[in-house]
C-alpha cells in the first residue's frame, strides 16, 4: 500500500501541520535561529509519527478489506455455476461485496423483476443467479453506450442474454419533487412490471447533486409490496440523502448496512 493513500481527514491534519511547522519556525527564527531549528525538528518529527501512525492505520484496513473481499468471492464462486470466468472486479465496478450481497438476496427472495441502474459485472452476475434459481429477469439501464455495450457482450459470452437486457439510456433533463435534474428516461421502462429488486449503483455522482436521489423520487411507487433495494457506494457523504430516504420509506422494515469498502445498504420495503 502506498503511504499517499491517505483518508481525507488525515490529508487534511498533514497539511495543516506542515503549515504549522512553516508558519512557527518563521516567527521563531525572528527571535532566535537555535529556537527556529528547534521548532522546526520537534513539530516535523511529530509529523512523521503521525504518518508512521496513519500508514499502520490504513494497513491494518487494507488487510481486513482484503479478507472481506476473498471471503466474498470464495462465496461467488462457490454458489454460482460459473461456466466461464467472471469479468474482473476494480475499482470503478461493483465490487465482491456487492456481488455477494446480490447473490444471498437472490437466494432467499427469488425476484422476478429486477431493475439495475448502471451495468457491469453485478449484471452478469445478477444473471448468473437467476439462471441458477430458473426463473426472473435482469433489466439494465447504463448511460454510457459503450459500457452498455460492453456488458451486453460479456452477457452473450457467458450465455445469459436470456436472463437480462441491458439499455443504453442517455442522461435526459427529468422532472423530480427537488426540481429538474439529468436522469434516466423512465419511459423505457413503462413496459417494466413491479420491481422485485431495484439496484441502485448509478448515475455518476458527478451527474448532479444528490445524483441517485430521483431513485427514490421516480421508482418508489413502482416497487412491487416488500421489494428490497439495494444501495451501492453508501459509504460516500452524496449518498446520504438517498440512504435517509430509502431507510425512512422501509419505516419499521428490517434494512441492513453491510460494513465493507463501497458500503452496501439493503433496504426491505413495506
């Protein structure tokens, strides 16, 4: 692990103390240059101790995502019928804890309907596992064609284009409570029955504030009675507001945050 990968707060403590550091020893070296020097050695090495901490930190962290993450694809691999290798995880697709997630959902609730917003490995795998159960359909929707495209290709080589349709869907000006905001056309989706399952891992959060907010404000009411949600990338601060609002809709409902590196949070709807 590289020592620049540092969490946000602690970038942030790192600057603000070699700016101390800067700032003190120039007003020390006004009064005396052996009291600059001094300064200057005693605040650096606590910013050294202070990385050396962090790094240690951050190690210990990656150990325990690596863990989570081999157990996660041990149970992929051992519950899917995998005729073919599945696409590789990184860091801008779902990731194994999702995968896994999806899977054990599947198992125990043996959707018919299923939504995704945003394509990719969780597609194929979402159609490996209803393949498996014999019975459901994955419906995708991705704004960028040639990631759709993509996708399509890996569900024809693993033979699955009978469990899914992936949709290339442009972002379009769409109007929410909130206002105007670019979304999904949801017109492609008006032959869609009750949703079983609703994945949301997209649009791009750089798409607009609150990006996967109209989720909620424009696929609510189509869910089917107890459909489940499943939220992806829920440890970033912009899915705050959608977390809050699936999670107030579930009411009484049991939901579940599942602590892994994105952050997955399945929500059990009335």
């Amino acid at each position: 692990m590289s020592l620049l990968r540092l969490k946000h707060e602690d970038s942030r403590r790192i600057v603000v103390l070699v700016l101390l550091v800067c700032g003190i020893s120039a007003l020390g070296s006004l009064i005396s240059l052996t009291l600059a020097l001094t300064i200057f050695l005693v605040l650096a090495l606590s910013g050294i101790f202070l990385l050396i901490a962090h790094y240690q930190r951050a190690s210990e962290e990656d150990r325990i995502q690596q863990s989570q993450d081999i157990q996660d694809l041990q149970f992929i691999q051992s519950t899917l019928d995998l005729r073919r290798p599945l696409p590789y995880f990184t860091r801008w697709s779902s990731s194994p804890a999702l995968a896994a997630q999806l899977i054990g959902v599947i198992k125990v609730y043996q959707p018919r309907c299923v939504l995704e917003l945003g394509s990719g490995v969780s597609t194929v795998v979402v159609a490996m596992a209803l393949r498996d159960q014999g019975s459901g359909q994955i419906t995708s929707v991705d704004h960028d064609p040639v990631y759709a495209e993509k996708t399509r290709k890996e569900l024809a080589a693993q033979d699955l284009l009978s469990w899914s349709t992936v949709h290339d869907a442009p972002l379009v000006q769409t109007q929410t409570p909130r206002g105007t905001v670019p979304y999904y056309d949801m017109a492609m989706l008006d032959e869609l029955g009750p949703i079983d399952l609703l994945i949301v891992d997209a649009p791009p959060r750089h798409s607009c504030e609150d990006a996967r907010l109209p989720a909620f404000e424009l696929l609510k009411e189509r869910l089917a009675p107890g459909a489940l949600v499943v939220l992806d990338d829920t440890v970033r601060e912009d899915e705050s507001a959608s977390v809050a609002a699936w999670l107030s809709a579930a009411r009484d409902n049991a939901s579940r945050i599942v602590p892994c590196r994105k952050g997955v949070t399945i929500v059990r709807m009335p």
